[in-house]
C-alpha cells in the first residue's frame, strides 16, 4: 500500500473523508472491521465501514485502501454498493472495543480502551498491534499496591492484554461518542440503529439529554421505544423535555397509558403541558402534526429582533423560514394571531420596520381539525415549508412544518427502511474472499 504509515490509530479515523483515484470524495469511515482471532494471534483487519450516502455503510476491503493519511483516505475505486451488514465473526474497533474494560496480563490491573492500532505487513496485511489504555478504567476503578497513578494512559502490545472474547456489562460509550462527536444527528442515530441492544443502551447511557432527544428523534419508533425503556424514569422524562414537543408527544403516544402518564408527571409543567395538548388531536390531522414552538414576536417587534431569534443555530431550518406575528401572550396558544412574515421579506427590509406592517394576512391559517392531505395541498399550493395553525377563536396553536407533513406521508417504517434496505448489487468476490475465509479460520 503506497502512502501507508507504519502504525494508524483507528478512533482517529473515524469521519476521515474517503476519495477514489480520480480524487472525487466518495463518503467518510464510519468504522473498521477486524476478525479476531485464537491467541496470541492479533486481530487481523479485513477493511472499512465507509458511509457512502444518507444512510448507507459500505465495506471497503482494506485490500483495496492506497493511501491512509490524516485527514484522507484513498481507494482504489471499486465500489461494492450493498449495504454492510457485520458478520458473527467480525468486530467493529469503534463501536465495540472502544471504553471494554481489559486486563494487563502480567498484573491482571483492570484498564479501559482508549484506541486500537493497525500496522501493516510484510505479506500486506493490516493487523491490531498496540492497544491505547488508560488505567483505572472507565468507571474509575481503584488503584491497587504498586500500580501508578490512576487515570495514567499507555500503550500496550496486543497480546500484553486479556478480556477482548469475554461479554461486557455496562462497557462505557464515551470513546465511541468521541470518535463520532461531530456527527449530524441523523448521522449518529444510523450509527446507533445498527449496534447490538446492549450497545444501544450504553451509548444511550453515555450521551447528554440533548443530543439523546436529538438522535432519538431521527431513530425508528421501535427503537425509540426500546431506548426509552431502558433509562430510569427520570432521566427518560429529562429526554423527553428535551424533545420537540411534537416529537415526544409521537413517542409517548406510542407507549401504554400507564407509562405515558408517569413520564409526564415527572416533566416540569411547562413542557409537559405543550405535549398533553398535542395528544389530544388525532394523529394525522394538523393539531397532530404541528410543533408548539415556532418563532414568535408582537407587533411592536422589529425586523432586527426577528432576525435575531431566526439566526439561532438549534432552530429547524423549517421553523426559521417564517415568523408569526401575534398579540401577547406569545407563548402558545397565544394570543390573537396578526400574521406571517417570511424570512426573505426580513431580509429586504430595514432593521428598524415594526413587523406588524409587513406581514402577510391574505393566506389563511390552518385549523387543527384539518387532515394531512389538506395540510399537504396548502403548502404544496402555496410552495410554503410551513404554515400557522389557529383555532376559533384566533390564537395561535402551533406551526406545520415540511419535514413534518412528509415524515407522515411516507410510509410509517420509512426511516427503518431507510437505514435497512439493501442495495441492488450482487456479491463482491474479493470482499467475500477476504471475509469468508476470515471467518472460517
């Protein structure tokens, strides 16, 4: 392999851009399957996870890889499009070795992994040869007589190290979170779909309440279900209040009365009682389907000031398209409802224009009781990526955004199938060369 080092730590992979000969970025690496083998033989690499698409894990054999460099890698072009699907014998070095808690041989001193080295071979092979540890392990084990400082990190031979065979309980997640830190949340809920149950939940474990609601809101209903179960009632109600209103009333519509009715008494009032609303309307009508935080301002407000709450970051890029103008109160439901003004509009006025004398109040609001398919004809009539919904007596409830309209339109399992559905294309004869005979040995 042109351009290969002598030793690449695998966490830091993770993200790496992968480009073809041509230099056109094909996806980024996900992961690194190796097969273990019986010791004191090292795990031997087989290739890359390398996510090609929304949604899509490759595998690349690692006889395939020419250049490994820090921040790109570079294969020779084959591409095999089926879906990766890891096998009994293989093991992914990210998601499954990183925070085991291991044993040195020599004293037995528990240590947690903190990355696992490759190095190539005379024959052109890739095989685990170090292990990065840190002493104490994850959960701060104690120091025993003669051993050094706690929390001390070093690196070790592969074979200096005993315990990677063995079945873990409540292995930490905090070098997998790490390794996959920047990720989109969609991105990392695809990461998370695919991991065995145990895994899911230590990682569940591991990642704070906010960017737990923001994965669980792009994952399957199953395993949003499982997820949930899984936490202490008062750190799922935590989650839960981290959530879109709308995202968690769909969750907890889902679960039996008795435990939806504990998750919300333990959330704070005051994001409970958005979600107790939204359960209240039919699953496919607008009510149903209407977020209860759109941006909001009175009419005395400013252009500026508009701008200034469409500008946050953590805003859905659906929700930040318009502003809705209405008396106070300005919490939903509100009170009355003036108007809308789109963003674009924002954009072409001077910072100091009150927003009462531009919005637009031709386009009618839509009423909770309307069905999908009616939301679904007003905003493709109009080319909207939301709309207000206002109820009898004029305030406003909520806006219905795009994603939302679609995610219900689309088929109820779509994001499963999504991230499950295989590719049209037949066997790699390399890669099941490579894999198959792996497995046998």
């Amino acid at each position: 392999m042109s351009g290969a080092p002598t030793r690449v730590f695998i966490a830091r992979l993770a993200g790496i851009a992968v480009f073809d000969p041509a230099g056109d970025q094909v996806g980024r690496v996900r992961d690194v399957v190796v097969a273990l083998r019986l010791a004191p033989r090292p795990p031997r690499v087989l290739g890359l996870v390398v996510e090609v698409g929304p949604r899509r894990p490759v595998f690349v054999p690692i006889t395939r890889v020419q250049v490994i460099e820090a921040d790109a890698i570079i294969f020779d072009g084959r591409l095999n499009m089926r879906r990766f699907s890891k096998r009994e014998s293989e093991t992914l070095v990210i998601a499954e070795m990183l925070d085991r808690t291991v044993r040195l041989c020599e004293t037995g001193e528990p240590v947690a992994v903190v990355d696992v080295s490759m190095e190539p071979t005379r024959t052109r092979d890739w095989l685990v040869g170090k292990i990065a540890v840190r002493r104490g392990g994850p959960r701060g084990l104690r120091r025993g007589p003669g051993l050094r400082r706690r929390g001390e990190s070093l690196v070790v031979d592969w074979d200096d190290v005993e315990g990677f065979s063995a079945v873990e309980h409540g292995q930490g997640a905090a070098g997998l979170i790490a390794a996959f830190g920047q990720m989109k949340a969609a991105d990392l809920a695809n990461i998370v779909h695919e991991l065995p149950a145990k895994r899911r939940t230590e990682v569940a474990a591991a990642l704070d309440d906010e960017r737990l609601a923001d994965v669980l809101e792009e994952l399957p209903e199953d395993d949003q279900i499982e997820i949930l179960g899984k936490l202490e009632a008062d750190r799922a109600a935590d989650v839960l209040e981290a959530m879109g209103p709308d995202d968690a009333a769909d969750l907890l519509g889902e679960l039996p009365t008795e435990q939806r009715e504990q998750l919300l008494t333990l959330m704070e009032p005051q994001d409970a009682a958005p979600v107790r609303r939204l359960l209240t309307y039919e699953d496919y009508s607008a009510g149903g389907l209407m977020t209860t935080d759109p941006v909001i301002v009175p009419p005395d407000a400013t252009v500026a000031e508009a701008l200034a709450l469409i500008r946050n970051p953590d805003l859905n890029p659906a929700l930040a398209a318009q502003v809705y103008v209405c008396r106070p109160p300005t919490a939903t439901p509100t009170g009355r409802y003036l108007g809308t003004v789109h963003f674009q509009r924002l954009l072409r006025e001077p910072p100091p224009t009150l927003v009462s004398g531009i919005c637009d109040t031709e386009l009618d609001p839509l009423r909770p009781t309307m069905t999908l398919e009616a939301v679904a004809m007003v905003l493709a009539t109009y080319n909207l990526v939301a709309a207000p919904v206002v109820d009898e007596n004029g305030h406003l409830l909520g806006s219905v955004t795009i994603d939302d309209v679609l995610d219900h339109l689309l088929p109820e399992d779509w994001r499963e199938a999504a991230m499950d559905a295989a590719a049209e294309a037949s066997a790699d004869p390399e890669e099941e060369a490579l894999r198959g005979a792996e497995g046998a040995r």
